[in-house]
C-alpha cells in the first residue's frame, strides 16, 4: 500500500516543517527559508511563521508538497507490547506465573537530570491517572532519581537482585543519550549481569527499534505508562522462566 503525507486532501503530499537558519528575521531571511525547503525537494513551499531566537537566529515553519511515497506494507517494526495489561491484570499474572514479587530498579542516568520520565513510570502517584509501579503490589520499585552514574545504577541493581533495571533518558543533544545507553550496555556485559536482568530504556528520543539495536531488551517512547512498562517485564521473566526464547 502505497501511502504520503496528507494535507487538505487525501495524498496530496502536503507537509510541515520547522527549522532554525543563522540569519537575522527579515524579509530576505523568509525567502531564503523558502528556497531551502524548496532545495529539499518540497515544492508550493510557504513560510506561514517566522521568528527571532536571536540577533542571529530565526526559527521557522513553512508548509510544501512531495511527489514521494511510501510502500507502508514493506515497514518493519515490532512493538515492546502489542496488548497492554492493566494493573491488575499485571499483579495476578506475577502471581499466578512468576509467584514471586519483581524487583525493578530505575533512574534517569549520566548527566542527565530530569526525572519526568523515570518518576512518571516509577513513582506510587504515576501520570496522567495510571498509577506507577510503587503502586503495584506485586513489584517492589526502587527510585534512584536523576544523574546516577551507570556504574551506580548497576551496583545498586545488582545488591537488591533487580528483575529489571529502567533507564530514562530525556536529554539528547548531540546523541549524548546514545552514548549513555551504549555505556550502560557494556558495563552490564563486562559485569556479566545482562543475562541476570531486563534492561528496558524510555525516552522522547526513544523507540523499541533503537533500543534493540543498543542492547536493550525494550524501549518505549512518548505515551507510554507503567503498565506497559510492567506488562513488558512480567511477560519476558516468564518466558525466560519457561525457557522460551
């Protein structure tokens, strides 16, 4: 199935765009915008916004049509959970399956301090209505918060006997959060520990595909709640248990 953007109407190629250019926000600066857009294959292009960041800086959206499609049945992706349990749902699993409580530690690691999306996944109050795993009965979760050294984040994982260890990683600025999470990875082989605990990652920047391709055994990106978190690890410690692959 052939898909493009859609606009006005249905495959019109219609796209939005946002950028920032080293100029100074003028009328010069709007048309070069527009050009460089265009330069980028975009034509019926229009500058609909425009502003200053700085002397020096101008931020800009501008709209354009593409001719380009995409074959949507040749799109590969595997979600982390395709069928999210509820908290419930997840605390008789673990019981019935696993009759045991999960340990599952989590932190916002390197230099990286903010905490939204670890304690949006972690804390008892959760986000958005859907309770974090300190609610959960079944799952004992401990809480580093933010700039926890990687070397720290797997001691402590290690003294507690961690099911899974939680990486959040909000900051990426010049990849610096792949670099993090390629660390973390390592330090988990040399340690021997990665066969002993899921490494699971979450992040604005993040997705499962890139979480695979770093070493993780999930990712989860935007919109995600504990149970997703939650759903994820019980189902793996259990296949792991049973010996699946």
């Amino acid at each position: 199935m052939l898909i493009k953007p859609y606009g006005d109407t249905s495959g019109d190629g219609a796209v939005q765009l946002s950028f920032t250019l080293p100029v100074k926000n003028c009328g010069r600066a709007k048309e070069a915008a527009r050009l460089y857009a265009q330069k980028l294959g975009f034509h019926k292009v229009d500058v609909v916004h425009a502003a200053a960041l700085s002397e020096e800086f101008t931020f800009f959206v501008a709209y354009g049509k593409t001719e380009v499609g995409l074959d949507y049945d040749k799109v590969e992706y595997a979600e982390a959970v395709n069928d999210c349990m509820s908290m419930d749902a997840v605390n008789e699993f673990i019981k019935t399956h696993l009759r045991r409580k999960l340990v599952i530690v989590g932190a916002c690691t390197g230099t990286d301090a903010h905490t939204v999306g670890i304690d949006a996944i972690m804390n008892m109050k959760g986000y958005n209505h859907h309770f974090g795993l300190e609610r959960y009965p079944m799952i004992e979760a401990f809480n580093l918060g933010s700039q926890v050294p990687n070397e720290k984040l797997l001691s402590y994982a290690r003294q507690v006997k961690a099911d899974a260890v939680l990486v959040s990683q909000i900051v990426t600025q010049k990849d610096v959060h792949i670099k993090n999470l390629t660390e973390l990875v390592e330090l988990a082989e040399a340690e021997k520990l990665r066969g002993e605990m899921l490494l699971v990652v979450g992040g604005p920047r993040v997705n499962n595909k890139l979480a695979k391709e770093l070493g993780y055994d999930a990712g989860f990106g935007p919109g995600t709640y504990a149970e997703h978190v939650a759903t994820f690890v019980a189902r793996k410690l259990h296949e792991r248990m049973s010996g699946k692959k």
